[in-house]
C-alpha cells in the first residue's frame, strides 16, 4: 500500500519519469503542486498539453516551432543566407542570446525521436547538410546555396 493517496502517487511516479528527478525531488515536486494555487496547478497542467498539441519540427530547419516554417525561417530580416547548424533546438536558445548572429538554423537533432509531427520529414536543410559533407560542415556558419 502506498504511503500516499493515489492521486499524489500518480504524480509522483509521473514526476519521476522526467530527466533528473528522483524519487525525493518528485515527491518535493507533488507537494509544491498541491500547494500550489488552482490557478498555477492548472496553468502548469494546460502547458503541458499544449506542448504535446501545438508544438511540431520546422520544416526547413527542423527547430521545434508552434508554426512552420519557424519564426527563424520566416523572419524577412534575417539573412537566410546564412545558417548556423546547431546540434540540439536549446542550442539556438543560447546562440539568440548573444545577439551576434542574424542568419537561418539548422538543427541537427531537433527531435527525430521526439514524435511530434514533422519528425519523420526530411527538411530542405538536412538535405544541403547532407550534400555538404566533407565541404563546410565542420564550420560553425556555412553559406547556403
Ligand atoms: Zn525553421
């Protein structure tokens, strides 16, 4: 028998199957939620199924994008010309932060194993990528063509 009512073990366990979150942490989790106002609770629960709902794979870059193509592709001005292959859609996150880069994406791994829609289509990107191999790709910029 568990030591907690159902509800609080089925958050819990649920808790528990996110990356770093042990026992002890999702239990410190649970108990933060219930808490927490009915407001937060159900802001937090309404993200999660929008995440799942609305989110998809950028066709041309393969970031994940609420819209396709991504802000990031549509964007008049920046120079398309121009793409940064990044490894991970977070890294794009850290390279807008140093505001030194305008161009176009390419995300490596944006979540081929994510299934979210758009994760089994080939973009038009990861085919340049593919051409390129052995030309530029190990650059940080390459031009495209
Ligand atoms: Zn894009």
């Amino acid at each position: 028998m568990s030591k907690f009512a159902e509800p609080m073990t089925r958050l819990i366990d649920e808790l528990k199957k996110l990356p770093g979150i042990g026992s002890k942490t999702a239990q410190r989790l649970a108990f933060h939620i219930l808490r927490s106002s009915d407001e937060d609770a159900e802001a937090l629960a309404v993200s999660v199924r929008e995440v799942k709902a609305n989110l998809r794979l950028c066709s041309i870059c393969n970031n994940i994008t609420d819209v396709d193509p991504c802000v990031y592709c549509s964007s008049p001005t920046r120079n398309q010309r121009q793409v940064c292959v990044v490894e991970e859609p977070t890294n794009i996150a850290a390279i807008e932060k140093t505001k030194h880069f305008n161009g176009g994406y390419h995300v490596l791994r944006g979540g081929s194993d994510s299934g979210l829609p758009g994760a089994t289509v080939e973009t038009s990107r990861a085919q340049d990528h593919a051409d390129c191999h052995g030309h530029s790709c190990g650059q940080r910029y390459r031009v495209r063509r």
